[in-house]
C-alpha cells in the first residue's frame, strides 16, 4: 500500500484534480489497484449535471491515467527526475454511470514501455460492474526538459 502523502509525492494533481485517493497494492512494472471515493461535493457536479450527478467519463479515465503514473514512479529509481504526460487514450469504452457514493476501483496494468512511451491498459470498477476501461499512452520526460509555465 502507498500512503496518501507518497501519492501526492509521485502526482503533481492536487485538489480538485488529484483522482487517486488510495493506493491498495502495487507491482513494481506490472499492476496497480487504486481507489477514487466519489462524493457529492466533487466540484465537476456543480455542473455536470446538477439535477443528475454524473461523473464525466473524461475524469474516470484521467482516474486510470493517474493510477497509471502511481505505478510506473513506483517502479523506477529516482522518481523526482521524471515527468510523465498523458499522450494518448485507444479503446476507451464508458460502460456505467458513476454517481456520488460510488467509489471507483482503478485497475491499471503496465503492458509495455519502448523509449520514452509508456502503454497501460486500465479498467475502473464500480463494485463488480465494469464502469470504464480504455488503453492508456503517456510519455515520460526528464524533468530537466520540461519548462514550468511560470517560470
């Protein structure tokens, strides 16, 4: 198990965009289970939709995604030298509404990496109920390459 602050360590996401509430197991290059909590006080409500809260399918695979960057900067020595950017989502299938109260099992396996591009495969579950799933590219980058827009 990763503890919550070793999360927000690995993930540059923080509140309202940090999707990854708890590491349950990880296998360095291969799998990890994770967990979002849905809450009716999700800010994306506000608006999507108020009468009928649903989660937009776009944050459940950015859920996946993040889980996804979880594993890979526990699997690599010197995680604070990389970055990593989502490059590419294939096969991307949203197969059940998720609401406030669901809590999202995020399950992501690390299929393989050539050079700088990752490819993970991920599924979030709803209880037993497939909820969403879809192949997942990022690419990874030396922190030294990439520029902060502030600075």
């Amino acid at each position: 198990m990763i503890p919550t602050e070793q999360v927000m360590r690995f993930l540059p996401h923080r509140f309202p965009f940090l999707l990854v509430d708890r590491v349950l197991s990880v296998v360095p290059k291969k799998s990890i289970v994770a967990l979002k909590n849905v809450t009716c006080n999700e800010q994306f409500f506000q608006g999507h939709f108020p009468e009928w809260k649903i989660m937009p399918g776009v944050l459940i695979i950015e859920a996946l995604a993040q889980a996804g960057a979880v594993l890979f900067f526990s699997s690599i020595p010197d995680p604070e030298k990389k970055f990593i950017v989502l490059s590419k989502i294939d096969k991307a299938k949203l197969k059940r509404m998720v609401v406030p109260g669901d809590q999202l099992r995020l399950e992501v396996e690390w299929t393989r990496s050539k050079g700088r591009i990752l490819l993970m495969k991920g599924k979030a579950f709803v209880e037993s109920d497939l909820a969403a799933e879809g192949e997942i590219y990022a690419m990874v980058l030396d922190v030294s390459e990439v520029k902060s827009p502030l600075t």
